[in-house]
C-alpha cells in the first residue's frame, strides 16, 4: 500500500497564491496537504513517511524575500519532521543557472513572471543567498540535501533534461530507505499528471474543488493540493 500526497504545479509558491497562466494554486504551507497528512497518520497504523521538499525559488520571482522563503520551507520541515519524515532537500540548481545568458533570463521571467522586476545580477545574488540558508535548515532538520549538478540540465538550467530524469531522480531519492523495497523493475499505469486536479485552484478566478484522493490502482493513492 502506498498513499502519495503531493503539492506542486508550475510556479508554485510556497507561502501564497501563485498563478500560471489561467490557473491558479494556493501556497504549500496553506495546502490541503498537511490535514491529510495529519489524518492519515490519526488512523493509529503504524506508518512511514518519506517526504521531499523541492523546487524552491519560484517565490524569488514573486518579491519574496529570502527570509521569508525560508520560513515558508522551515515550516513545511518542522511539520514533516513531526510526522518523523525521511526527508530529502534539494537546493536550488545554482551551478545550472550560474551560465545562463542574462537575456534568457529576461525572456523567460517576461513571458512566465511578467509582473517579477527584478534584474539578473540581483536574482543570481538572492539565489545563491537561498541556497546557502536553504542548506543549513536541512541539516538542522536532518534532511538529506542534494545539491544539483549542472550536467543534469540542457538548454532549461531549471528543469531536469527529459533523457536523465529517470536516472537522477532515483539517485535522489535513493536516500529514502523506503527506496530499497520498491520494485523499479515494473511501470504503474499512472494518467498524465495534467489530468490529475489538485483539491483547490482557481481557474480565470472562478474556484474549483476537487475531491482526494483522485486516482487509486492496486493499493496506490494519489491526492494533490
């Protein structure tokens, strides 16, 4: 039996309502998440929990400030760590990032964060600030923290390229013991994650809700939010 819960989506913020487009995505910390996280674990059962915590910087783009963003990811930690969570951290792909021509920067961050201002020296200064506070709270916490390598990307400095993902994500989450009892040999006829609808969002403003979990195959659950 395994119960997935996850909360993601492009852009996503973690502290505050984040839009992609049309839709939009309440902030992790204010996600559905953590109640089902809470009753799953008030059912008495014995359970593991195995967490990952990733993809933080979006809010760098929305005018958070580091302090704040590191909040956000502090409070997402102690709640996993309540739940005695394996948890792994990864920082933010600095390496990647730190050869992107600056006029790639300004086209994505004009077509995906049209309202974000901020110049490219400052964001590269905020990233590398992030990661560095982002890598001591893991430790504080007991999180394994994965720096990424910079071989892992292609032309997006930010998403894993499509011919390594299958091999690096294993590697990563490797560190989960849990990992060791999964057979990898077989594949799960899993739907298109697009297909899938988080318990919340807004689409064109108009609120959507979407009863979790939402899709369930031998034993396997899968809710979003």
């Amino acid at each position: 039996p395994l119960e997935i819960l996850a909360a993601h989506g492009h852009g996503r913020s973690y502290g505050r309502w984040s839009r992609a487009l049309i839709r939009e995505l309440p902030g992790i910390t204010q996600s559905g998440l953590w109640p089902a996280l809470d009753a799953s674990a008030a059912t008495g059962e014995a359970v593991a929990t195995s967490a990952l915590i990733t993809d933080v910087g979006n809010d760098l783009l929305y005018h958070a400030e580091v302090e704040q963003i590191a909040d956000w990811v502090e409070t997402c930690l102690r709640r996993l760590q309540e739940h005695n969570a394996e948890i792994i951290l990864t920082l933010p792909p600095i390496a990647a990032a730190d050869g992107l021509p600056a006029w790639r920067y300004y086209l994505v961050r004009s077509l995906v964060f049209p309202g974000c201002r901020v110049s490219w020296p400052v964001m590269q200064a905020r990233a590398a600030e992030l990661e560095s506070t982002l890598g001591e709270l893991g430790h504080q916490y007991g999180a394994t923290v994965i720096t990424p390598e910079s071989k892992w990307y292609g032309f997006d400095p930010i998403h894993i390229h499509r011919r390594h993902r299958a091999r690096v994500w294993r590697e990563m989450l490797s560190a989960w013991s849990a990992t060791e009892r999964v057979d990898q040999t077989g594949k799960l006829p899993v739907p298109t994650v697009w297909k899938l609808r988080p318990e919340h969002r807004r689409l064109l403003g108009r609120v959507r809700n979407e009863p979790q979990p939402n899709w369930r195959h031998d034993g396997i659950e899968v809710s979003l939010y």
